[in-house]
C-alpha cells in the first residue's frame, strides 16, 4: 500500500533471491509450494479468528439487540511488505520459519466497532477464549501515537486443525472505532510509510494531529451518550 510498483518489485524479487539462496528448498517449486502453504495456514487462521468475532457479535445482538462489529476486515501481508518488515528488523529471509517467528502480522484483521467499550469488551471475550493466547498487546487507544494513531492490536496465537496436525498461527488483531478507521485510512493515504519531504511533513502533521483530536473527542461524546440511553 502507498509503494510505487517498481519498488515492490524490488522488495518481493530480493525475498525470492533470499530464500532461494538459503539453501533451505531443493528447487524453486518447492519453495513456491511452501510459500503456498504457509499463507494458506493464515489464512485458515484469520478465518478462525472472523469466525469468533462473528459468533459475538450474533450472541451480542441476541441478547443486547445491537450490534458491537461494524464491520471486519481481513488481509495477508505483501510478499514486498513481509521482505520490507524483514529489513527494518535487520533479518534476511533465511527460511519460512524465520519469517514466521519474526513477522507477526501476516495475518492481519480489523474489526471496527461501534464504541469504544466495544473495542474492550471484545477483546476480552476473545483473548478469554481457551484457544487463544495473547501474545502482545499494544493500546494505542489509552497511549496514542505520536502522530494521534489510535487502535488496539493484538497478537494472538490460534489452533488450526489441518489433515494430520494442529498448528498455532499468530494473528494481528486491531480493534478500532469508525472514527479511528476513518482518520487512520485518511492518513494512510495521505502519509503512511510515505517519504514525504519534511517541509510537507511538518506542514501537515498539526492538522492531522488535530483532526485524530477531534475524532477521539467524537468518540467519547458518542460514548457518553450510549451510556446515558442505556442507562
Ligand atoms: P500494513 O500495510 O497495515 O500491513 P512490530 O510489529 O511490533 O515490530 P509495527 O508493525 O510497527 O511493529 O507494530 P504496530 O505499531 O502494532 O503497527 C502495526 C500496524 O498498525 C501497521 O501495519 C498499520 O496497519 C497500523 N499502524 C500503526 N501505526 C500507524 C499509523 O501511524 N498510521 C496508520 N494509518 N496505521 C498505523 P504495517 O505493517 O505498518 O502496515
């Protein structure tokens, strides 16, 4: 997201070379065959993953007769954003395990909620399941970033059950308002990962600080208010 395509060629063509050179696949077809695997084990487990927030927000709107999830949505990381994760960690690719211990946002979901509690609320239920392990935990809600990002991301490990064996798979799980979805999509679009020069960066970090202000502010007013019908 936000490259332009010669470099991601560039990232994705040094993670083949990378791997290739590891000396860990016999052939260039086994290795695209473990790479095949591998992703398809995320994606088994981001489908786990959707499958429990779902199940919540259905028992949810059953018992409460609203709705905490907004919506989900899910990704698999780039190969280029793998290598280039990879790089700023210092690693080479040495081999798929070596990318699997050290990246653990492969599996990416994001459930947008519709209130702060929800965000909490939820990820209790979740991390409270016995399937479940939590890994990491980064509340970005309570301590901001820098530039007024705000999210809860979690890192979970899930239990597949595949032909002949169960494997753990971690997952990145963020959690956020339609405020935050809407400021952090702006921003990724007009910023992220951007190299921007710093004239503009300066020029444009006050405002966007300001509009992730707003928003927060927005969030809590909608916050007080639930609480007062429910009340
Ligand atoms: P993409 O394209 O979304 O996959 P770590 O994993 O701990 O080594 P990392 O990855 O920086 O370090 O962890 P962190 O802080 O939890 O951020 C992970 C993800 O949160 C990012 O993924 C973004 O999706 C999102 N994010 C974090 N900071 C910002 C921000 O300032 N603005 C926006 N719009 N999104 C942010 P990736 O891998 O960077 O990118």
């Amino acid at each position: 997201m936000g490259q332009d395509l010669p470099t991601q060629e560039t990232e994705f063509n040094q993670l083949i070379t990378e791997l290739a050179n590891s000396g860990s696949f016999s052939t260039i077809k086994n290795m695209y065959e473990a790479w095949q695997e591998l992703m398809s084990r995320f994606r088994c487990a981001i489908m786990e993953i959707e499958t429990k927030f779902r199940v919540l927000n259905e028992q949810f709107s059953l018992l409460h007769e609203r709705n905490p999830i907004e919506n989900i949505k899910t990704r698999i990381k780039s190969p280029e954003s793998i290598r280039k994760k990879m790089a700023k960690k210092g690693l080479t690719p040495t081999s798929l395990d070596c990318i699997e211990e050290n990246i653990k946002d492969i599996a990416g979901i994001r459930v947008i909620c519709s209130f702060i509690d929800d965000i909490y609320m939820l990820a209790d239920c979740l991390t409270s399941q016995d399937d479940i392990t939590l890994l990491e935990c980064k509340d970005y809600i309570k301590n901001p970033k820098e530039n007024g990002y705000r999210s809860l991301h979690l890192i979970v490990e899930v239990p597949i059950f595949l032909q002949n064996e169960k494997r753990n798979m971690k997952v990145e799980v963020q959690l956020r308002t339609i405020a935050m979805e809407f400021w952090a999509n702006l921003e990724h679009r007009l910023r992220y990962k951007k190299d921007l020069p710093e004239d503009v960066l300066r020029a444009t970090s006050d405002g966007l600080y300001q509009c992730a202000e707003i928003s927060a502010q927005l969030d809590e007013h909608m916050q007080q208010i639930r609480n007062a019908v429910e009340q």
